[in-house]
C-alpha cells in the first residue's frame, strides 16, 4: 500500500513517514500544495495524508481540485485543535477522515487502515481469502493457522492483493502499489515475489491471469463463479 503525506512541518511529516514505512507501507512526501497536487494527479495512492495548513497552496484547494478532477483516494486531513470549522470544510471538501494535532502516530495509523479496508469494501481489520488471514494491525499472515513469514516487500505485495480479492491486478499497478516514488522500479521482479510468496504460502491463492497480471482467489471462490 503507498501513502501520499502532505506536511510542510519536516520533524513532524519525518515522523509520520518513518512510523508508516515501519508499518510496511511505502510512502512518498510533498512538503507544499502545489507538490501535492503533482503527485496525487499523476501517481496512484492508496490513501493521502493531508495537513490543511500549507505552503504555495492550501490544502483545501488541493483536496478539491483532486476531486474536481475525479481522484478517489481515501484523504485524511490534519486539523488545528478545537477548529470545528476547518474539520467542516475538509469533510465538505471530500475529505473521509480527519485527525486533529496534535495526535498520536498509532491513531493516525489505524485511521488510514480503516480508510484503506473501507475504500477495498472491508469491514474487518484482519482480512480472509480461503484458509489464509492477513491482520492490518499487526502485518502478519497465517495459512489454516499457523505464520507465515513474509519479507517487507513480499508482505506489501500480497497485502495489496488482498485487499482487491476477486480483481485482476497488472504487474505494473502492483509496482506502483508497493513501491515508493524514490525506488527504482522494476515490475520484472513482481513474478519473483509472487512465486516466493506461493511457496511460502504452500496453498493455490494467487493466479495468473495469462497477459493481464494476477488475481487472488480461493478454490471455493473460483468453484463458485
């Protein structure tokens, strides 16, 4: 999952970032409005953290004009305390969420996690495909109960799968999914990291999709159809 964070305050977004990433996701950072703007128009995010107060421009501004442009990421807004109005206009901006400073890292994460499940159509923080279960708060996964133990960038990978159970996923969205901006990208690795996580995962979840990418599906599910 990659986070955009939108923060002009460089201890604060440091903090933000390092706490994110320690979580397993993959995060990129403007420190202004109009850099904001950049990003979320041309790069794919799983969710946006958004202070309001910003350099160049505002971040209401930006809020709305992804929206006008039709950008659905989940954006959670930092707000002042106490300023009832400013949670106000970021919620009537498009906003999903918001948090208000000063906070803690640990709300601010299960904030985006609930973000990201909803805006993925899950309601539960621990997430099921046949007899393997992935647990967002925790990063952890087991098959039929017993770990599994998963490497920092294959974790990222089959959660992003995860959370789009039933879709057919290209090498190239799952590159931009689990990589930050900064990473030299390579989607040639990506079947790498899926046939490791098959064998580590010992059961037939992740399918190829011949020309198109991979789908992550149970037995039943497919049995089903």
């Amino acid at each position: 999952m990659r986070i955009l964070i939108v923060e002009d305050d460089a201890e604060l977004a440091g903090q933000m970032m390092a706490t994110l990433k320690d979580a397993g996701y993959a995060v990129d950072h403007a420190p202004d409005g109009e850099e904001a703007h950049f990003l979320g128009d041309t790069e794919p995010y799983d969710a946006v953290v958004l202070d309001l107060g910003l350099p160049v421009m505002d971040g209401l501004s930006v809020l709305r004009k992804w929206r006008e442009d039709g950008k659905t990421m989940p954006v959670l807004i930092l707000t002042a305390r106490d300023t009832w109005s400013e949670k106000v206009s970021g919620l009537d901006a498009g906003a999903d969420d918001y948090v208000t400073k000063p906070f803690e890292l640990a709300e601010l994460l299960a904030r985006l996690r609930a973000l990201i499940r909803r805006a993925a159509g899950h309601a539960s923080s621990e997430l099921q495909c046949g007899p393997a279960t992935l647990d967002t708060r925790n990063a952890r996964v087991w098959v039929s109960g017993e770990p599994v133990r998963l490497t920092a960038l294959e974790f990222k990978l089959f959660s992003y799968l995860m959370h789009h159970q039933g879709q057919v996923i290209s090498r190239t969205e799952l590159t931009e999914h689990i990589y930050d901006q900064d990473f030299d990208r390579d989607s040639n690795t990506i079947e790498v990291f899926v046939n490791r996580i098959r064998k580590k995962l010992g059961v037939e979840l992740i399918h190829t999709v011949r020309g198109l990418g991979y789908r992550l599906e149970s037995e039943n599910a497919k049995a089903s159809d």
